[in-house]
C-alpha cells in the first residue's frame, strides 16, 4: 500500500489513484488492490489526511519562520549598516544591494529631495548607474517618484493588477520589467506629522510575482529606517558645516586681531579699539609712520559686519599701507584703495566709509580726504570742534567719481577723534550714547593722553553687545 502527494492532473489520468478527502490536488493508491480495499480506504482516509494537513501546514510554517528570518536579518542588516556608516551615501549603495537581491529585483534606488531646488537627487543604486542620473523636479507629472513624493503614498505594479502602468511620457521612463514598488522615505519628526524627505525604487523584479502585503510592510519599515538616517546623516552635515563655520570665524577673528593690533605710540600719542559686534566685523583702522613728523591715520567701516564684511576690511588693510608707502596724498590713497577694492564691493553688493588723513607736525597741517565717513571731528587745544565733513560718497557708490582733499591747521594740543557707527549705538545707562556726548567727553578731556580718551568713550559706551562694530582712534599733535 503506498499513499503518495501528486498533481490533479495526473489523479485525473489516474482511475486508481484517489484524492485524499479534504486535499485538493492530494491522491493515494493501494498498491495490489486488496479485496477489503473499500475497509481499509475508510481507515487510510481520514488518517492520511490528518497526517499530510499537518505536514503541509508544517511545511508552510517553516517557509513562513524562514521568511520572517530573511527580513528580520535583513532589518537587522540595513540598520548595523547605517549605524556604522560615516557616509550616508556609501550606506544607500550597500542597502539599495540588499534589498535588490533579497526582493529579487534588477534595480533599485534611492532618491533623497533637495528642498532649495525642489528636486528628488539620485544618490544611490543597485543594477543601475545613478550618477548620470539628472535630478527629478518634484512637480513632474512624468515621473512616478516624484508623484509618490508629492502624494506620500506607495506606487506599485505586477502582472496581476488590471489597470494600466502609470503614465510614461518619455521612453526612457519605461520600466522594463512589469512588477515594480515605489514608495516615500518618510522622517517622523517629533511632535508633528510625518515629512517625505526622498523615494526608494524597486523596479524589474524577477519573473511577474505580485509584492505581497508582507512584502510591501517590510519595505516601508526599511523606508523608514533610511528616512531616520537621512535625517542624522543631514543634521551630522548641519552641525559640521556649523563647526567648519566657526572655526573660520575664530581664525578670521585671530587675523583681525592681529591686524588691529594696538598702533605704535613710541613717535605718536595715538590710541586705538575695535570691538566688533559678531565673531569678525567691517570696521577697522590703520596708523602709518609716514616720517618722524608726519603720521597716517585711517579708520573705515564696511556696510555690514560678519566674516564677508572682515574678508573686505582685510584687503583694504593690506591695500592700505602699500598705497600710503608711495604718496603721502590723501586723496591720491583713497582713489588707489577704490581701484583696489571695487570689484570685491560690486560683487558684495557693499560699500565703505572710509576717513584718511595726514597730520604733519613740522608743517602744522591735517590734510584729509574723507570718503562718506561721518564721524570725524578735530578739537583743538582750546576745546573747540570742527566736524571733518566728507569729500566724496562712500567707496562702492560713487564709482569713477574724483576725490578730492581738503586741509586744515593742525597744532600741538589739537586731538583728532574718529570712531564709527556702533558708537552711537551702544547703550550706557539705558540711554543711546549720541553723537554729540561722544564728542563732548572727547574735548572735556583733551589734555589726557589718547589712550585715557579712548578708554573713557568706551566705557561711556557701555559694555553691553552693540548691534554694529564699534571703533575708536585718536590722535594727539
């Protein structure tokens, strides 16, 4: 007797094979056809039965452990991958591979979305080149991805589902296999809702087998791990670029120190300060020795402040002493600088005040040309003030324009005060510090050296942060 599993097809053919009740497509024969054979099928029957239920459904359990083994190592796999990956996008390739090969699809890949262009990037695929690739707008009625993004739902297509592909308006668009699954990578964020941050693609899968829902739930748990790492990874990137950031900030700080270093006071009384109101600012100032009698003294501000505002200052600082070496014209060292520096104004879109002047003892003159800077005054030894108004706009806007020089005495006791706009700024008491106080305390204390004058308007100033640079210079005849 021999009880055997066939095709019902072959039972069909078959008059002494029976089915094994309860089990379509299961049949049993009796081999030599005993005569009690009708006694012992009522028997064999409902034993046979009960034995290859159980085996079937043995066997179908254990293909379903198996599957739950494959996708929990595959989990398993992809999230030891990110979590040791220090490149995301050398991660995606290697998750893009596993999930190709354990979905038994030729292609796949992930697309993540750039928010400034409103486009979804390639940046990673398994049995296609990525790289030549262009991006995908996210309103491109054309591409399945970037409808699956907009909609933040999956996409999918098989031999089993009656309606049509999705619209292909390119033929380079097709897809050449007919089961394909496209689904967004969605970022949970914390205490709000759900937000699509790329596509992952699975395309030309193996023979016409439809994704099963098992299947479909598994991938979008992928998904949502890549959408995770996507995250990291773009806040990790945020906060390097925030270091990078600073530590250029702190060397371009270092720098302007250096360059706004205390002036030499061993053949002038002249006393200096810059603070700036970020990290790095635009104002700045420069003392020439010109010769033992005659000193050049110089202090601009940029229309801005921040690293782009210090990148200008420190040009014009270098500019600075090679024109002033070669002529002691002030008017002749502004138009230099412009020339020097116009190109970097223009694209910037800045300007700069910029005050320069040359006080010559032995001839008793201040010869000065002033390009848009306010905040010039000379006070003579008798208390008296004469504001040193501006020759020309600002350097930046008044391109080509002549400058001219202007002259007035300059006598032994007479100060020249100059600062910038953050002065005015500064909050000392609660009340703004005007321009007029500045002054005033200035020509109060004119007989005190430059630097106890310098310290005294800072300190009227305030010491609390200004919104603008502040900077200060004095010089004594």
């Amino acid at each position: 007797m021999v009880a055997g599993a066939v095709l019902g097809e072959a039972g069909e053919s078959r008059p002494d094979l029976r089915p094994v009740p309860g089990l379509p497509g299961y049949y049993y024969q009796l081999e030599g056809a005993p005569a009690d054979a009708a006694r012992l099928r009522a028997l064999l029957e409902p034993v046979l039965g009960e034995f290859l239920a159980s085996e079937r459904e043995s066997l179908r359990l254990a293909q379903e452990l198996a599957d739950r083994y494959a996708e929990i190592e595959l989990l398993y796999s992809i999230s030891e991958t990110l979590g040791q990956a220090r490149r995301l996008d050398a991660a995606a390739e290697q998750i893009v591979r596993e999930v190709g090969q354990v979905f038994g699809c030729r292609r796949t890949s992930i697309l993540v979305y750039d928010g400034d262009a409103r486009q979804l990037r390639p940046v990673a695929g398994w049995g296609i080149d990525v790289r030549s690739f262009p991006p995908v707008a996210v309103d491109d009625p054309c591409s399945v991805a970037a409808q699956v993004f907009r909609e933040g739902r999956m996409i999918g297509h098989d031999a089993t589902d009656p309606s049509p592909l999705p619209p292909e308006c390119a033929p380079e668009r097709q897809y050449r296999g007919e089961a394909f699954l496209s689904l967004p990578i969605v970022y949970p964020q914390p205490g709000g809702a759900p937000r699509p941050i790329g596509v992952l693609n699975l395309t030309e899968r193996h023979g016409t087998d439809a994704f099963s829902a098992s299947d479909k739930k598994l991938i979008a748990a992928i998904a949502n791990q890549i959408g995770a790492a996507l995250e990291n990874a773009r806040l990790v990137e945020q906060d390097l670029a925030r270091q990078r950031l600073q530590r250029e900030l702190e060397l371009a700080r270092d720098l302007q120190r250096k360059l706004l270093g205390p002036p030499a006071t061993d053949h002038a009384d002249v006393a200096a300060r810059c603070l700036p109101a970020a990290s790095v600012g635009g104002d700045f100032y420069h003392v020439i020795r010109l010769h033992d009698d005659a000193h050049g003294v110089m202090l601009g501000d940029v229309s801005s402040h921040g690293f782009a505002a210090a990148l200008i200052m420190a040009l014009v600082l270098s500019a600075a002493g090679i024109h002033a070496a070669t002529t002691e014209a002030p008017d002749e060292v502004l138009r230099r600088l412009r020339d020097s520096v116009a190109g970097e104004l223009e694209e910037t879109e800045m300007y700069l005040s910029l005050f320069y002047g040359v006080a010559d003892r032995r001839a008793r003159r201040l010869r000065y040309a002033n390009a848009g800077h306010p905040h010039a005054f000379r006070i003579d030894k008798n208390g008296a003030v004469r504001r040193l108004e501006a020759t020309v706009p600002p350097l930046g806007l008044a391109p080509g324009r002549r400058i001219p020089a202007a002259e007035i005495p300059w006598k032994k006791g007479d100060v020249l005060l100059l600062f910038s706009d953050g002065l005015l700024d500064s909050r000392s008491g609660g009340t703004v510090a005007g321009e007029r106080a500045i002054v005033q305390l200035a020509a109060t204390l004119r007989q005190r050296p430059a630097q106890a004058i310098v310290d005294a308007l800072l300190a009227q100033a305030g010491a609390e942060p200004a919104a603008d640079d502040r900077t200060i210079l004095v010089l004594k005849a």
